[in-house]
C-alpha cells in the first residue's frame, strides 16, 4: 500500500486527515541522504513531537526541530522551527494560509528546500480549517518565495492533504513542496506500515502517525529503522 506516492527521495512529508472510519490523524516521515541526516529521531512528548539529532553532535536547526505541536482544539505539523513559531503567533495569527506568506524556503542552497507546513482545528472526529502549505523557491526565479496551499473547510473520512519537500531522484534533488488531495483506504494505524513501505530502504529514518481525537499524543504508531536494512 503506497499512500503517498514513490518518489525515490521525498525528503520529509506530512498528511492530515481522516482514515477510512472518520478518525482524524496526522503522519510525518523522514528520510536522509547524508549520515547527519540519517542521525536523527522522532521523539514524542505529550503534545509536542521532536526531530533530535542522535549523534551528540552540536544543534542544527535545518535537521533538528519541534515537528508537530498540539493544543486543546488545534495541531500545526511541519519540517522546520517554523512549527514553533506558528504555533506561538497563532493567537495573533489563526489563519494558517495567511501566516505561511511570512516564511520562506530553507537557507540550504543550492537545493533551497521547501519549508511544508500542516494545520487544523479539531473537534472529535471532525478536522475543520484544514491546510497543506509550503513556502518554495519559485521555479526559474529561485530568489523569490512562493506558497502554494491547499485548503479544506471539512475534511471527509477517508481522506488527507499531503506534501512532500522532494519528489525525484537522490541525486539530483527534485523540490516539491505542492500540496495534494489524496485518498486513505486505511485505518490511522495501518498508515505507518503503508508508508514506511513506500520509502527507500536506504533513505529511511522514521515515520510516526498520530490520532487526532483524543487530547495529547498518546496513540501513536512509530517507524524507525538503520539506512540500508
């Protein structure tokens, strides 16, 4: 089962939506060409989920970040410390789609990759405001930002926005960042298996999916595994 498409390297991803049964989730997944890349973990506390380097290397804050933050009635998910600066401005800020026209693409050139970015308000099992965004290098103009988004007023059961930050080969990198309706003939909890499935053995780092109707980061299914298995 491939959810999320086959690129050989899509870098980092992210989804949210509700599996085949109406429960709202969220999946986010790594993958890593270099051993630094490779060096790093999901680690996930009661409402926060963290990327942590694995290396006792010094912080770096393109690889390691606050990758998902929850509250009471919302989730912002996404590959970059701008999870953590969304999430503190989203009292001034609630319109994702709006706040996402603030950032910009990473400061790694020569590949300049997206920054991809996921939010939503919850009630139970209903994902309401949901948005898939990415702020990308504007094709033949990379000195220019652009933000493609998706946006759904309800998401129905059985369904997910997605992106992925690259969408080719290994070498050289394809950037992505465009965000896609998908279908999810699954339950939440089979969507890790399916994903990690998906993904390069080589590249792999980890993927976690996360149910979005209880109120912390308590049912989860995690992913990981050595490059090359």
């Amino acid at each position: 089962m491939s959810l999320f498409g086959a690129a050989e390297y899509p870098g980092r991803g992210l989804a949210i939506g509700r599996d085949a049964d109406g429960v709202p989730f969220f999946a986010y997944w790594l993958t890593g060409r270099s051993p630094a890349s490779q060096a790093r973990e999901l680690v996930v506390h009661d409402r926060e989920l963290i990327v942590r380097d694995t290396s006792g290397g010094p912080p770096d804050d393109l690889r390691h970040y606050t990758a998902a933050i929850r509250r009471d009635d919302w989730v912002i998910v996404g590959n970059g410390t701008q999870v953590s600066e969304l999430a503190a401005a989203r009292g001034q800020q609630p319109d994702l789609q709006v706040a996402l026209r603030q950032l910009t693409y990473e400061p790694d050139p020569p590949i300049r990759t997206p920054r991809i970015t996921a939010g939503a308000t919850i009630t139970g099992t209903e994902l309401a405001n949901v948005v898939v965004g990415s702020a990308r290098a504007y094709d033949g103009t990379p000195e220019l930002t652009e933000h493609p988004s998706l946006f759904a007023a309800r998401i129905a059961p059985g369904t997910a926005l997605t992106t992925t930050t690259y969408s080719g080969a290994a070498d050289p990198v394809t950037t992505n960042g465009h965000p896609e309706t998908i279908a999810v003939p699954c339950t939440w909890s089979d969507v890790t298996a399916g994903l990690w499935q998906s993904l390069r053995p080589a590249l792999r780092i980890a993927a976690i999916t996360v149910r979005l109707d209880t109120p912390a980061f308590t049912d989860v299914v995690q992913q990981a595994g050595s490059a090359g298995e």
